[in-house]
C-alpha cells in the first residue's frame, strides 16, 4: 500500500468505523488496506501517491461513462453556480423525470430519492401501502441496499461481512421478508400460493422483472455520480404516495439540481453515443481476451459477463444462484485481486461484487487487463 494511502487509513480508523464509509471499501476480503483516491479521470484513477490503476469499480456503476465526464462535469458546475439546493421544486427534477417515463413505459410517475436504499425502502413502503399486504419475497444473496426488512440473506457487503443478516433488525421485521433461492421459479409460484393474499411485493436483482414486481427501483448510473436514487411505476400506485397519497415519503435533498444536472447529463450522453451498443462491444472484447487466459489457467474459474457487467469467479461452472458463488475460493480471489492491484489494474476487492466497464475504457485498457489477467491467474 502506498504510504499516504496508509497514513489516511490510519487516521480514517480513529475516526470513522472501520476507517471507512460504507464496509466493502475497507478490504476486508481480501486482506490489506485500502489505497485512497486522490483523482479519476476516464477509466483511470490515481491514489494519493500517485499510482495509476485501469478502475473496474467505476464507484459501483455511476461511471457508467468513466469517472469525471465532460458533460457530467459541466452540468454540476452550471447547475451548482445557481444554488446548491432549494427544497423548492426546480426544472431539472420534471426533466429527468419525463426523460425516466420515456425511456421506462412501465414508469408512468417517478419520485426521486438520495440513494438506492431510500428508494428500495420507500418502495417497499409504498406497494405495502398500495396493497395493504406486508409481505416481500426476495431473493438469498441479492442485495438492495441496507433497508431493514431487505437485509435477509442479502449480498454485497452484507454477505461478506458476515451478517447477511444484519444485527439490529428486529426480528419481527425480518420475519415479513421471505428470502428464496434465486433461479427456482417453481418455488416463487409456490410461496406465492402458500402466502396467498399476503405478499405485497417480489424485488428482484437483477431485474428478469416477472412474478409480479410492482414498481422499479433506479439509482447510480440516473445520478452521474452524484447521490440519486429514484423509484417509479404504474400511475395508479404511485398517487398512493404523499401528497397525493397516504404513504408517506419525503427528502429535503431529493431531486438536487446538481444531482438532477448530472443524471441527466449523463444518460442523454449515453443515448448521444449509443452507450449501450459501444458498452456490449468492449464487453466482448473483454469476455474474449478473459476466456483465452481463463483457458490457460489451472485452477477452476468461471467467468459471467452481461453487458458491461462482468464477474471471475474462483469456482467451478455453473453457478446460477447464490450456493454456487458461495462455493468460490476466497483465498485464490485474495490472490488474484492484489496480483491485479499491483500491476495497476483495481477490480472490487470483493469475489462477490461486481466488475463494471464504462465508455471511457479504450480498446487499450481493454486488452492491457486481459493481459494483467492472465499474469494473476499465473500467479495463483
Ligand atoms: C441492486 C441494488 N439495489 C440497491 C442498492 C443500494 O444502493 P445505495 O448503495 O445507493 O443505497 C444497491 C447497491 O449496490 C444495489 O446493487
């Protein structure tokens, strides 16, 4: 670890728990400190020393169009030089919001929240208000932020922390939350027969959206890095919301201008260059030059990507639901994620997170990580 990285550490520990602010960021999983970022640009970030590394965390998907994006930028800056916060409704908020409906039909009204775990929160709020039900069905190992009645069986740092289940839940909330293997469809159509008239939502992650989910949760890449959550569905459902409604919901930095400027900006860019489709494109390449190192190494891997998004697991294929990522090897993963750290390339620093690619990744970085890849899988 670089030293200025190290010191910050050791001050962040005298005052923050765990030295940071939200638990995977500490490295737990995988041993050692945390570096700490002095500045990103693209798909590139620098920690306080200095070092460069090719980021596939893009800070858990905002960077959808790598980190401090011109049009992003120069909307905060524009948006901020007018106020940063009203509390009084502004523009920004009605555009992001009819440009949210138009890309989403099944979203005819939105409300914007801070952050993903206030809108799965007001959510769950607000179908258990629609339908007067209080049941949720989710699923083992998915993650929806640290909403109290979610964090059952729930993934992300919740599972590798330990505490999937987290302490200070009351168990009488939890007990309204059944989790299910993820991929039996059979046993979804069963629980929902055996819980008749009782379930007033199933939250899915990520969104193979059938069995009856009510509403949509949106966060990070609709905020272009700055703090927005948003959740949104049929008109019908969401007038149950206050003030229309008597679900009540409420944030005095919801739909932020600078986070309104940002989010928009961001999403009309991807739209302008066809994000989406250059996205899928890198991802082959990726998943390409990752198989052929993947084919050279002895020891069992498997590899998902969908779009951008992509994961190695340490384990034998297939692994479908949660039991079988849990069957990784953790200690090769350790391995493999400072092997790759040391040659500048950051993945999370978790085997069960995630890999994102952004549009600033080039063709270049692409195939210097492959590279990378195949010297920590060597390495192992
Ligand atoms: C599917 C999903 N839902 C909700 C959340 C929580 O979002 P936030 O961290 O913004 O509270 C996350 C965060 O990783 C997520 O991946």
């Amino acid at each position: 670890m670089t030293r200025r990285s190290s010191e910050l550490f050791a001050a962040a520990q005298e005052c923050i728990p765990g030295g940071v602010n939200s638990p995977v960021r500490a490295h737990r999983n995988v041993g050692g400190e945390p570096f700490f970022v002095g500045r990103a640009a693209g798909a590139k970030i620098w920690d306080v020393d200095g070092k460069e590394y090719i980021d596939y965390v893009g800070s858990w998907g905002p960077a959808i169009l790598g980190h401090a994006a011109k049009v992003a930028v120069d909307a905060v800056q524009t948006a901020a030089a007018r106020g940063l916060s009203f509390g009084i409704p502004n523009p920004l908020e009605v555009e992001l919001a009819e440009l949210i409906c138009q890309w989403m039909p099944s979203v005819e009204k939105v409300r914007m929240v801070n952050s993903g775990t206030e809108a799965t929160m007001s959510c769950i709020r607000l179908v258990r208000g629609f339908t007067g039900r209080d049941k949720v069905i989710k699923f083992d190992g998915c993650y929806h932020g640290h909403v109290d009645s979610l964090l059952v069986k729930a993934g992300s740092g919740a599972l590798t922390h330990g505490s999937p289940d987290s302490a200070g839940v009351p168990k009488s909330f939890a007990e309204l939350t059944i989790s299910l293997p993820f991929n039996d469809v059979d046993l979804v159509r069963k629980t929902l027969n055996e819980n008749k008239d009782e379930i007033a939502a199933v939250i899915l992650e990520p969104i193979p959206a059938n069995a009856g989910l009510y509403l949509t949760v949106l966060g990070k890449v609709i905020g272009g890095g700055l703090p927005v959550g948003a959740f949104g569905g049929r008109t019908e459902i969401m007038n149950r919301l206050s003030p229309d409604g008597p679900v009540y919901q409420a944030g005095t930095l919801s739909g932020n201008p600078l986070a309104m400027a940002a989010g928009l900006a961001q999403l009309r860019e991807l739209e302008r260059i066809d994000g989406w489709e250059l996205l899928e494109k890198l991802g082959t390449t990726y998943e390409q030059l990752t198989r052929d190192a993947i084919a050279h190494a002895e020891i069992d891997i498997t590899f998902h990507r969908i779009g951008s998004m992509f994961c190695l697991f340490f384990a034998p294929p297939s692994i479908v639901d949660l039991g079988g990522a849990k069957r990784s090897n953790l200690k090769n993963f350790a391995k493999f994620f400072h092997a790759c750290l040391e040659r500048g390339v950051y993945f999370a620093p978790s085997q069960f997170e995630t890999g994102f690619i952004s549009t600033a990744h080039t063709p270049d970085d692409i195939e210097a990580t492959a590279k990378v890849v195949r010297e920590a899988l060597r390495s192992i």
